[in-house]
C-alpha cells in the first residue's frame, strides 16, 4: 500500500527548501513574468473591437500571434522547474537554469505547446459570449458565458491535472520524446489526482491575498511551486520502486 504525504507535509517541506533561497526562484519567476506581461500588452492593441466581427478578428489574430509567444514562455517554464527540483535535492541552483528548455527544444515546444492548446478552448469558451455582452447588453449572453467558462472548467481541470506533471518528468526522463512524456504524466496522476487538485484548492485564500501586490503573489507562486514539486517527488515513489 503506497502511503503519501499529507497537505501539511508537502507545504512544510516546501518552506524547508525555500528556506534562504526565495531570491533565486522569485528573481526566475520575475523573468518570465516580466516577458510574458510585456508581450501581452502589446497584444490588447492589435485591432479595434467595436463590433463582434472585429472582436473575433481581434482575438484570433491575438491567439495566433500568443501563442508562439506563450510556447516560448512554456520553454522558460522548464528551466523554472529544473530549479525548483534543484533545491529539493539540496543542489545549487544557477539562473542560468532558467534557459536548460532550450538545450532540449524540441520536446520542451511540444509539451509546451500541448500545454498552451489544453487552456485556448477555455478562454475562447467565454470570451465570445462575453463579447456579445459587450455589445448588446443582453443578460443572456452574461447568463451564456457562465455556463461556457462552467463547461470549459470541466473540461480543463481534468485536462490541465493529468498533464501538470510534464515539465517535471522532462527533467527526470530527457531521453524521453514529448508524447511518451504525456503519457506518462497521465498514468501517474490517474491515481493522486483529486489530491492534487485539492492541494491547488488550499492555495485559493494566499492567492487572493498575494494578488494584493506583486511581490505577495510571486512569494505564493513561489511556494505553490515548490509544494507542487514536492508532490511530484511523493507521487513518484512507487513508481521508482517498480
């Protein structure tokens, strides 16, 4: 019978690795933020939106224009990984880490594509629907795009837990291509995957007081990050016993 850590044991371990280290991944996570929030700014001014036809046009120009951009944030996103997993073993990290994707390109864009496709039919769910709101006012479309970002989250959610393990079993297995890595990530969550999704749950209260300023919310990224990567270790038990 595996036996798995608490919530509790997981977070405490996280503070323990964070321990005199928050600089390191805060200073990581500032970069990819830093890029990621300038390109998308750049994207709310591509067209004007005044009527739904310009809107849809709009925003499917946006997407495909973000989406390359987001793949590269996704390549960064490894490195990101590789030094939250470094300092679970006690290793050194560097910042030069955050560019370790690059090193590995082709599985790095393929995952992160995956993993930026899984999120774009939850955001185009309610963002039509929102748009004919805009620009009618009909309570329907309100009514509308609740119901789309409902249906969205159930199919994301389940979606976005069987594949939150890729970048980590990347890392563990290098030598593995982008669809092997997939598959993998959804057998060995098939298992824990109510737990993972309620220690994401648990992190909703810091999350809504991080978001008060930018330095409380990268701290609680931060410490999600580093709490989900200790459950990527504790998950991983059984199967390196097998």
């Amino acid at each position: 019978m595996n036996t798995y850590l608490s919530t509790s044991d997981l977070k405490n371990q996280a503070k323990e690795r964070l321990s005199g280290h928050y600089g390191m991944v805060i200073g990581g996570a500032l970069i990819i933020n830093m890029i990621s929030g300038t390109l998308s700014s750049w994207l709310t001014v591509l067209l004007p939106s005044n009527t739904l036809i310009s809107y849809l046009i709009s925003y499917l120009i946006s997407w495909a224009v973000s989406l390359p951009l987001s793949v590269f944030v996704g390549v960064l996103s490894v490195g990101l990984t590789l030094i939250f997993m470094k300092l679970s073993f006690g290793t050194v990290p560097y910042l030069s880490d955050l560019f370790y994707g690059f090193s590995h390109i082709r599985t790095a864009i393929g995952l992160s594509l995956v993993l930026t496709a899984v999120s774009a039919p939850l955001s185009m769910a309610y963002m039509i629907p929102l748009a004919l709101y805009s620009l009618t006012g009909s309570e329907v479309y309100m009514y509308l795009m609740f119901v789309c970002l409902a249906v969205g989250l159930a199919i994301y959610v389940p979606l976005s837990l069987a594949l939150s393990q890729c970048y980590f079993l990347m890392l563990d297995f290098p030598d593995k291509s982008a669809g092997e890595i997939i598959r993998l990530s959804f057998r060995i969550t098939a298992g824990p995957r109510l737990r993972l999704f309620y220690l994401q749950v648990t992190f909703l209260p810091l999350l809504i007081l991080g978001a008060l300023s930018l330095v409380g919310l990268l701290w609680v990224n931060a410490y999600m990050q580093m709490t989900y990567t200790q459950f990527y270790f504790d998950i991983m038990k059984p199967v390196q016993k097998n």
